[in-house]
C-alpha cells in the first residue's frame, strides 16, 4: 500500500504542482497585464485626445456640413440632429445654442467652445429677420348668411358651440338682416361680436324667409324668436280675424303690443301676401 501511493505521487504531483503554479502565475500574471491595459488605455485616451484637439478647426454651426462635423468629432446622431434643426429653419444665435440639441454632451461642447465662429453678420441677419414684423394675412371675410360652423370656428373667440347656434339661430330667424342680430345669441358676449364683426358680412342681395302674416296662427307665428311672445301672437291673430287681412307694415301699429322696436325688428321678416 505504501509502496502503491508513493507511485501515485511519483505520477500525478508534477501535474498538481504546476497547475497550482500556473494558476499563481496566471493570478500574477493578470495583475500585471491590468495595470499595463490600464497604461495603455490611458495612452490611447491621450493619442485620441491630441487627435481631436489637432483636428478641430473654426467652424460655423449654420453652415458647416455633415462630413466636416464627423471630422471634428461630432457622433453621428448628433450630426443628423443639428441637420434636421437647421433644415426645420432653426439658427444657431450664440454658441451656447449648440447645448439645446438634444444629446449634446457638455464636456464634448467645452472642447468645441473655443472653435465655435459665429459671423457678427449673420447673427445680425438673423436677429433682422426674427424682429421683422410678420406678412399680413388676408382677413377672412364671411358671408354670414351662407357660412357654415367648419368657417365660423376660424373666428376668434368663436368655438364649436357658438358656431352651432349662429347658425341655429340664423335657421329659425330666417336669415339674419343685421351683423347686430349676433348679439342677441345665446351666450355670445359683446366683446366676442366686436373681435369677430370685421370679419363678417351680410350681403344686400341675400333673401330671407318671411312669415305670411296673414295666413299664419299662433302656433306657427311663435316659432319666430320674435314671436315668442304669446299674447303679441295672440293679438295679431285675433285681431287679423276680427278686422280682416293686413296691407302692410303700418297695420300692425294698431295693436297695443306691437311697439315701435318690435315693428322694426319684424319688418324685415313679414309679409302681407293675401
């Protein structure tokens, strides 16, 4: 047995000593070979650095192309994007503007900094052009009878909903025959009619439906909103039947209830067809 084991040392402990020694020595050997990448790497950051700082030329941020900026350093995501900003009409005024591109690093634009050339004619040209006063739009002018809510909307001031019941009412009155006749919208303030009324016209040719005063009822006459008034249609009709047919406007000044703003604002809508 003795005999036996002194055999097996003979055989397999040169291999057990030099893995042990090898695995030492890789140990030692890995140290060292860090501590040399990290020497090495350092001088590669420093060669990389004195290429950069020796490639860097003055360079115009508006104007300087795309395989100049690869040259001084620019990644290339940053490139497109100044790109695209530029080609959007957006202008660099001052050197710090570079900073608002998104992903533009601050230590990378610190060693730009110094070889960032603004021309003093072009941020004046720029600074020209962005104090210019703007070209003058046509107003837009709409027929009030003939608009629809897509054309109102475009009105300050001026929504879906008060676009629905301009027309609304514009429908139950029959047609409007004064700008005025706005204010008397649900909700629409006299500051809003003033803002919109330059933009809005009635033409003189436009027709509006009118009431046969004298072959109407109550019923029918009150779904004017100038005849929402029960007793005034009640009146008219009552005394149509009792006096017969009226001839014109001024036969309705014979009724109590038809004052001289009330006879103004039906004038338009009524008439006296037999």
């Amino acid at each position: 047995m003795v005999l036996v084991i002194l055999m097996a040392l003979v055989i397999f402990l040169p291999d057990i000593y030099f893995k042990l020694f090898q695995i030492n020595k890789s140990l030692d050997y890995s140290i060292e070979e860090r501590m040399i990448i990290m020497v090495n790497e350092d001088k590669q950051n420093d060669r990389e650095d004195f290429k950069i700082k020796n490639s860097l030329v003055p360079f115009d941020p508006n104007s300087v192309e795309k395989s100049q900026m690869l040259t001084l350093g620019f990644p290339t995501f940053l490139t497109e994007r100044i790109i695209k900003y530029r080609n959007a009409g957006g202008k660099f005024r001052r050197k710090k503007d570079l900073l608002k591109i998104y992903g533009m690093d601050e230590s990378f634009y610190s060693r730009l900094e110094s070889f960032i050339l603004i021309p003093k004619n072009e941020v004046k040209q720029i600074s020209e052009k962005s104090t210019e006063e703007p070209e003058k739009e046509e107003r837009l002018m709409l027929n009030l009878n003939l608009c629809d809510s897509s054309e109102l909307i475009r009105l300050k001031g001026i929504g879906p909903v008060f676009a629905s019941r301009i027309i609304r009412y514009r429908k139950v009155l029959g047609g409007y025959v004064s700008l005025r006749q706005l204010t008397e919208v649900y909700g629409l303030t006299d500051s809003t009619f003033n803002v919109i009324l330059p933009n809005l016209y009635i033409d003189i040719k436009d027709s509006v439906d009118k009431i046969a005063i004298n072959n109407t009822d109550v019923v029918q006459l009150r779904k004017h909103p100038y005849f929402r008034n029960y007793n005034l249609c009640n009146s008219i009709v009552n005394f149509r039947l009792q006096h017969g047919n009226y001839n014109s406007i001024d036969d309705l000044k014979l009724i109590a209830l038809v004052t001289d703003s009330t006879l103004e604002k039906i004038r338009p809508y009524v008439t006296f067809d037999r």
